[in-house]
C-alpha cells in the first residue's frame, strides 16, 4: 500500500497546500531517477549542500539553473571521447545525458558551485527575510499600552 490520503491535514494546517500537493503528485520509490547518485547534506543552521558524482564531465559540459524554487542540474557530453593510440573495449563509466530536479524551499539561494574529483558541489543557503523571522511583542495594560514599530498594541496610531 503506497497512497496515502492527506485530506485529514488540509482542514488542520493553513499555507501548506503546495508541500502536500508535492506529497500527492509523488510518485511511487520505484519511480524516482537513480543516475547520477547524489547527497544532500546540512553544514550549518541554514547552510546546506548538494553533492553530485559526476564523473567524467567537464564544468563546459554541466548547467546549473534555479527558476520557480526549482534547481535544476543537467549534463551532457559533448562527444564521445576515445583514446588516439586505440579503440575503446568496455565503457564502465557512464557518459550519459542527464537531468536531475531538486524543490528547493522558500528563501532558499544557489550561493555557488564547485568541481573538484568528479563531484559538483552546489551550496545552498536559506536567507530568511526580517519581516518574517519571529519577534517578541511586548505586552502591556489597558492603562499603559506598549506600542510596536509606530503603532499601539490596540491598533491605534501613536500619536505625534
């Protein structure tokens, strides 16, 4: 049994119907593309990195593109490479065309990619904007309101 039935959740959370409209359209285990292999780790609190085995490919031969929440990598050999001195007997590196898709949360920025040893690292940070991190707010009495950034607790402007 691989469905799962999340309407339970949508009448219980508010602004999270694109993460479970993400969750309905996956598709089984069996589905999801294997080549090339890749690790997503954390290196700091809101740092993370994708690490790609690419083996074989040149930075030319590799594209990067962020659009929509929504990086994208994709590689493709230019030409087949064989050796001048002779012909190639047994191809056990892969050289095939690739494209592989990661959704990349709100806030989230490519801050830079790297080849080295025949992995790309593409490192990712979440920026999270000062109107939406989390603040303290004040509390005060009927007598003594406190105000915030300009305005009273109630609602009222402050006066000048």
């Amino acid at each position: 049994m691989r469905t799962f039935d999340l309407s339970p959740l949508y009448r219980n959370t508010v602004g999270f119907d694109r993460l479970f409209s993400l969750l309905d359209s996956v598709g089984g285990v069996d589905a999801a593309p294997t080549y090339p292999p890749y690790n997503i780790e954390r290196t700091g609190e809101n740092a993370y990195r994708i690490t790609v085995a690419v083996a074989g490919f040149t930075d030319a031969e590799l594209g990067i593109e962020v659009k929509e929440n929504t990086l994208t990598l994709k590689g493709e050999k230019k030409s087949s490479e064989v050796a001048e001195n002779g012909q190639l007997l047994y191809r056990g590196i892969a050289a095939r065309a690739f494209e592989r898709r990661f959704q990349l949360a709100d806030h989230m920025e490519v801050k830079g990619a790297v080849l080295e040893n025949g992995l790309l690292h593409v490192d990712l940070v979440r920026n999270i904007p000062e109107a939406k991190k989390p603040r303290i707010i004040p509390i005060g009495n009927a007598s003594a309101p406190k105000t915030i950034e300009g305005a009273t607790v109630e609602g009222s402007a402050q006066a000048a």
